[in-house]
C-alpha cells in the first residue's frame, strides 16, 4: 500500500463560547502544545468548510456539521496563514514540501458545551479566555487568531 502524504491545505478553528473563552486541546503527540482544531484536507476538492466540520468533530466529539444545531455557528474568518511546517512534522508530507496554507474559522458554542477528545491526538483541554488562550499556544498563527476573536466573533447566540 502506498504511503499517503498530508495536503499542505488546513484549517484552524477557534471554538468560543458568547464569554470570548476559547478551547484549546493538547496535542498527545509533544510535551505542552495546547492549540485550537486543526487538520489537514483529506482531498484536494474537500472544501475547507468540510474539513473544519470534520476536525471539530474528530478532535473535540462537537458536531458542527450540516443539518446540526451548531451548523450556522461555525464561521469562515475568510482568512489565511502560510507557514513553514515544523521539521519534525515535514515526513508527514510529500518529500519538498515545507509550507502549509491554514484556513481560519471560528466556532460559537455554548458555554460548558461538553468536549470528547480522540486520545489518540489530544490528552487534555482547557477553557480560557481569549487572551490567556493566546499566550498558551505554541503556534503563534494560533495565538494570533485567539486575539482577533472579539473581532471576528459573530455574536448572535449560541444555540
């Protein structure tokens, strides 16, 4: 069976309550790597709307996906980072490859909205505010997204 590569195209979705606390997830794989969904498109054509539905879902157990109560909250920031890949992630990828496109998006949930992790990914999460989460990120495209929340928060209520 042919090895399969990741596709440099992801997304990053910030995932706040109406309070502006955001989730963050620690990755099972490094020591302190708190970060917001992420993950990478599981074809070319899947729409970054598809994959952020899909992410949410895998990571977190929240099901943002269409015909779901959490559908309309899910929001495309209409945003994109270009990174160099971290080096110990690069095998994943084809060979060359170094610089990953993240697609942002924002996720309004209600609070104490209730999170299931895949443990094979993620061995812990946290609530915080928008600011605290910001400095608790190793990314720093991720801490970056966390402090424009008040700005690209769409406020209507969370269902």
């Amino acid at each position: 069976m042919p090895h399969i590569f990741k596709i440099p195209q992801s997304v990053l979705v910030v995932i706040y309550t109406p309070a502006l606390d955001v989730l963050l997830i620690k990755r099972a794989d490094a020591v302190d790597f708190w970060q917001s969904v992420t993950g990478s498109k599981d074809s070319l054509d899947e729409p970054f709307v598809q994959t952020a539905s899909r992410e949410v879902l895998e990571e977190t157990g929240i099901d943002c996906g269409p015909g779901t109560t959490l559908a309309s909250q899910l929001q495309d920031w209409h945003l994109e980072n270009v990174y160099d890949i971290y080096p110990a992630w690069r095998h994943r990828y084809a060979p060359g490859v170094t610089r990953n496109t993240e697609h942002l998006f924002g996720l309004l949930v209600p609070e104490r909205t209730t999170v299931r992790l895949s443990p094979r990914e993620h061995t812990d999460s946290q609530w915080l505010p928008y600011r605290q989460a910001a400095l608790a990120c190793y990314s720093p495209s991720n801490a970056e997204a966390c402090l424009m929340l008040p700005k690209m928060a769409v406020m209507k209520e969370a269902p």
